[in-house]
C-alpha cells in the first residue's frame, strides 16, 4: 500500500509522458505542413513550366509538340507530368466565345487566346495529409493573347 502511496505523489516522468502523448501528434502536423509547402512549391514550378511553354507558343502557337517540349524541358527529372494539347479559343472583349473561322464580335474580330496546362499527381508523405488529400492532382496554368 505505501508503494502504490509513494508512485501516486511521485512527479518525475511525467514530462517525458506528456511529451509520448503530444509528440507523434506534432510530427504529423510537422510534416502535414511540409506536404502542403511541397504541393505549393510543385504547383509553382507546373505554372512556370507553362509560362515558358507560352513563351515558346508565342512565335509557334500550332506547334504542339514543341510547345509540350518545351513545358518538358523547364521540368526535369519529373517524368508523371501530363502536358495537354493546347486549347485555342477566340473570345470577343466581353469574354463571349465564338468561331475562329467566321466569327465576329460587333464588327470587330475576335482575339486569339492559348491556354496551356501541366499536370502531376501528388503523392503525400504523411498518412494524415494522405486522408485528407487522397487524390490531388497539382496543375499549373498559362493564358495569353496571341492577337
């Protein structure tokens, strides 16, 4: 009976069990926050690769393979990238589509605009930011008026 006594009044330890309860609990949020910075990071680098793949359209906007070549390029090493064709589209200043062929805005001519996209899943490093996030897809995007 003392003994049981002497272990209820006895203190020592019980930052070290505070710390066993609490700390798995920081380290998921830890590296939660690093796979939410990572997919950031990721989603920067896809819209980059898009801006470049712009630059290249701009002066070969029905090249596609080139234009996919060169949002390749600015991503090395990532090999599960997605790169669709390019999407042209005449708009009129009220942002309305319409024909490229024909179409008319009021008199005015349409503007010619290409958009172009990259794609990549994101794999999570954590079982947390996983649940939360099962099936992310990172997507960067570039828009332009070509005329």
């Amino acid at each position: 009976m003392r003994i049981l006594a002497r272990l209820r009044r006895c203190r020592r330890g019980v930052s070290a069990l505070e710390f066993a309860l609490v700390g798995p609990v920081l380290a998921l949020l830890a590296l939660g926050g690093f796979d939410l910075g990572n997919a950031a990071l990721q989603s920067l680098r896809l819209a980059a690769a898009a801006r470049a793949g712009a630059q290249y359209a701009f002066t070969q906007p029905t090249d596609s393979a080139g234009i996919t070549a060169a949002i390749r390029a600015n991503l090395p090493g990532w090999t599960d990238v997605t790169v669709p064709a390019p999407v042209l589209v005449c708009r009129c200043e009220d942002g309305t589509s319409v024909n490229c062929a024909g179409g008319a805005c009021g008199g005015i001519p349409p503007a010619l605009y290409v958009t172009l996209a990259a794609t990549r899943p994101f794999t999570a490093s954590t079982p947390l930011t996983a649940t939360l996030f099962p099936a992310l897809v990172l997507q960067g995007r570039a828009e332009f008026r070509l005329h």
